[in-house]
C-alpha cells in the first residue's frame, strides 16, 4: 500500500529589503512609522497584490550596516549583520525557521481530528488488509512524508508485501520486501544504509525514486511495518512525528487483534471442535446457498456417510479411541472431496459430504475413495441424494440421503 502526498507547503512568505523586492525584484516601499505589521501590509499592497495564499507577510527591512529588522505577521525580529548576504541569510533561516513552526502548530490542531477519523476507519474495518489500508493512507495524512506504505509481514516466506487492493485480481502485482531484522524496531534509513553492502541493503526498493532522501520505519506487532519516505533533505521527523506514528501503528495492532478474535469466534461457531470439519450450523448456510443454485437449474447432490460398528470401538478402547478414528475418518474425507464440496460433522459417527454442481455417481465416487483409503481400519456405509425438482426443501433432501443410507445399512446387516 503506497500513498503519496501532493504539496504540504501551507504557508505563504513574501521577503523584501527597501531597494528590492528579493523574490521578483519589485521595489519595496519605504519604512513606515505607523507600526511593523499594519505599516507592512498597507504599504506592500499599494504596490502589489498580495496573492490570497500568503499567510504570512514577511520582510527584511534593513536599519543600518549592523542590523536589520525582519517583520512578520506572527512576530518582529532583529537581525544582526555584517553584510547584505549575511542579513539575508539569517532572514532565510528565520522563515524557515517560522515556517517549520507554523506546521508543528497545524498539525497539532488538526491531529484530533485526524485521530477520530483514524480510529473510526479502524472500527468500521472488517478485514486486515482494511487495517493496513487505513494505517497507511492516514499515517500519510498525520504525520505528513512525500509517500507512506504499508507492508503485511508473511514469515514463511522471509518478506514483506503490500495488502491487496479491493476488487484487485488475484494476479495482480504488489510491492514487497525482504525481511530485515532492522525492520523489527523503529528506526530511520538513509540512502547509503540501502546502497550495496550497506547495513539495510534489502531497503534499496525504497530508494527507487532517487529523490527520496530518508525513510523512517515503525513495526506493527509482528504483523507488517508502516513506511515513511522523504524527499526533502531538511525534513526532520521530530520526537512528536515518531511519538505519532506509534500510536497510529499500536491502533492498528489493537484492530488486527479484533478483527481476530471474531474470526475466531465465528470459526468456532461453524467449526465442530474435535474434526475441524464444519458443523450443523455452517452446513445450513452452505446448503441455503447449494439449495438456490439448484432450484436454477445447477447439480446438486448429498451424501451420508456412517462408520459401521462404531459403538463397538468406544466399549472397547474407550473414547478417546473413539475420537481418534472420527479423526481419520475426517481427515480422509477432506482430502478426497474437492475443493468446492462441503464436508460436514453431521452428528455423533455421521458425516454429511454438500457437492454443489455434483451429482450421485460423484458422491458415490467419493464414498468409494474414502472407503479405499481407510483400507479396511474402519468399516463405512454411504447413502446418496440428489437434489430433483419434486424435493421440497433441503431438509427432504438429506432425508432422502439418510433413508438411502440405512437402506444400505440393512442390507449389509451392519449396525
């Protein structure tokens, strides 16, 4: 996730002396006595139409050969000098000096603000890669940098790499990194850190632009890292930028580990707990949407798997036993159904296989490698249904499947 800024610059300056104007080279007015600021402002907009973006008027009016005074709207200094190039040399630092200060004052005023949209973003996100969105676009917006990314740490595979855009093709290129321990902490880059043999040369993606001067790095938890990057090489980012940007990045962790927990919650609601499998519940909102698909014309069958003798390997080897072979069982049926089959732990030793688009010769197929599978370590019996317009509901459906099953069931006499 990469964002860029377009101008930061917010505040306006007009620098003049009495013979000139330094900027364009305008003649400047003479002094007058009615007072530095409205004295200024009157005088300069005799002469030129002062643009509506200036926020500050500042000019350098020189007193004598060792000092000259500069005046603005937010203050008058004096200067000391030994010379025109010295007077407006100091002049430069002072307004830069002022502009700088002007900025720390409207971030500080806009950063409520900013903080509440921040963390309602947060709340209202649904998905991670939501999280790193917001982290990003607002870190951005806050802290103030010529670009902000945000990177989603993947372990397994040693990098960092950008979420993906909403609606973005699954083949669709992202930006990434190689995992650098420096990246673990907060810290701040330059470009010779990423050069060849430097302490962080996996950050040379960073330095693409060869503008960027700086880049300063926050982690979030152990789940990715927030990335600012600077071209301005007078850009400083201050104790209250770094202070900013870990708290923006300690938000996002706390959403991440929301968005988690109702995962979790959600899963187990729909999971049964000793299979992994899906349970009643979750079959239900699979079978709605099997069912609909049916009804407009698509295949749709159910099968109903039973472990023969069950009851027997509990009375004897107990129940733990028991749950080891419900285990394999599960294991093997969700190895063997493809990818858009459903296989459910329908209740105690049955098992319940959803096959959209499937019909009865694919679910007794299925039946028939789960069976070859086990090898004869557990004996199994399947009954099959397949969706016809007559059925009324999904209910009759899988009713149909278990009449087919204890059919089977009887016929093998097997209990």
């Amino acid at each position: 996730m990469r964002l860029r800024r377009g101008d930061d610059r917010t505040l306006g300056v007009l620098m003049a002396t009495p013979t000139r104007w330094i900027a364009d080279g305008t003649r400047a007015p003479a002094h007058d006595e009615r007072g530095p600021r409205q004295a200024v402002r009157a005088a300069v907009e005799q002469m030129i139409e002062v643009p509506a973006d200036v926020q500050d008027l500042v000019l350098l009016l020189e007193s004598g050969p060792e000092e000259g005074v500069l005046l603005a709207a937010s203050g008058t200094w004096r200067l000391p000098c030994e010379g025109e190039g010295d007077l407006l040399a100091q002049a430069r630092a002072r307004i830069a000096a002022l502009r700088q200060e002007r900025m720390r004052q409207l971030k500080r005023q806009r950063l409520p603000d900013q903080l509440i949209a921040y963390f309602e973003e947060l709340n209202a996100a649904a998905a991670e890669d939501e999280v790193f969105r917001a982290l990003a676009e607002h870190a951005l917006r806050i802290v103030g940098a010529h670009t902000s990314l945000a990177f989603v740490r993947e372990p397994a595979r040693g990098m960092l790499r950008a979420p993906a855009r909403p609606g973005a093709a699954p083949t669709e290129y992202r930006a990434c990194l190689l995992w650098d321990p420096r990246f673990a902490e907060p810290g701040l880059m330059q470009a010779l850190d990423a050069r060849a043999g430097g302490p962080c040369a996996v950050a040379a993606p960073l330095f693409g632009d060869p503008a960027t001067s700086q880049v300063a790095h926050v982690p979030v938890a152990d789940e990715g890292v927030l990335v600012l990057t600077e071209r301005r090489e007078d850009r400083v980012f201050e104790p209250e930028d770094w202070d900013v940007m870990r708290a923006l990045a300690l938000q996002a962790e706390m959403a991440l580990r929301r968005i988690r927990l109702i995962e979790s919650v959600r899963s187990l609601s729909l999971t049964d707990s000793l299979t992994g499998l899906a349970n009643r519940r979750h079959m239900d909102v699979v079978m709605e949407h099997a069912w609909a698909s049916a009804r407009r014309g698509e295949p749709l069958a159910v099968m109903v798997l039973d472990l023969d003798g069950f009851k027997a390997v509990n009375d004897a080897q107990g129940h733990q036993a028991g749950d080891r072979v419900l285990c394999q069982v599960a294991d093997v049926l969700r190895s063997e159904a493809r990818g858009s089959d459903v296989v459910v732990r329908y209740g105690g030793d049955e098992f319940l296989a959803i096959l959209p688009g499937g019909n009865a010769a694919a679910a007794h197929s299925l039946a028939e490698r789960v069976r070859m599978r086990l090898n004869g370590s557990v004996g199994v019996s399947a009954g099959v249904a397949e969706y016809r317009p007559e059925i009324a509901s999904p209910d009759e459906l899988v009713r149909d499947a278990d009449r087919a099953l204890y059919e089977v069931k009887r016929a093998r006499g097997c209990r």
